[in-house]
C-alpha cells in the first residue's frame, strides 16, 4: 500500500490518497471524503481559539473607533459653538460700523 499523508502533508499529497480511498471506496465516497480533509498544512488552518483572538482584537479596535469618534463629535460641537460666536461677533461689529456710518 502506498504512503498516504506524512507529517509535512502536501496538496500533492492529496493524490496518492485520494487514489487509495477511490480503490477502497470507490470513486464518489473518496471524493466526498476529499472535501472534507483540508488542502493545507494543519498549521496554516485557524483554529477556533485563532479567531476568538482575532475577534478580542477587532473589538478592541472597534472601540478604538468609538473613542475616536467621540472625540470628533466633541470637537465639532466646540467648532460649531466657536464659529456662531464669531459671526455673532462679526455682526455685531458690522452693525456698529453700519451705525457709526449713518
């Protein structure tokens, strides 16, 4: 019987097995059985604790943004209330020029 898989498992690996479980099971069993071995090195595969990090992460990142966000809400207001000071501000000195004037 030929060698299946070793420990340094490769897609061209897949063939030699694939082969072997067609003689055992016949042709659509080994293709079905296929689909489910991953075509990959088992350390390239996330594992389940992989992507509860990655999601611990993108959380931290999204509250990151939440803070940022924030923080640009809070500057816009103080820009707003800034900017309608100095046009009230603007119109007052044009009207006591308009005053001064006639």
């Amino acid at each position: 019987m030929p060698k299946l898989m070793s420990d340094t498992a490769t897609p061209g690996a897949r063939h030699p097995l694939h082969s072997v479980l067609e003689e055992v099971l016949g042709h659509e069993h080994a293709d079905t059985l296929m689909t489910y071995l991953p075509a990959h090195h088992s350390e390239e595969a996330a594992t389940k604790a992989d992507t509860a990090r990655l999601e611990e992460r993108f959380d931290r990142v999204e509250a990151r943004f939440d803070r940022l966000e924030d923080r640009l809400d809070r500057w816009q207001r103080t820009t707003l209330v800034g900017q309608a000071a100095m046009m009230t501000a603007a119109t007052a000195v044009f009207a006591a020029i308009a005053i001064f004037f006639t």
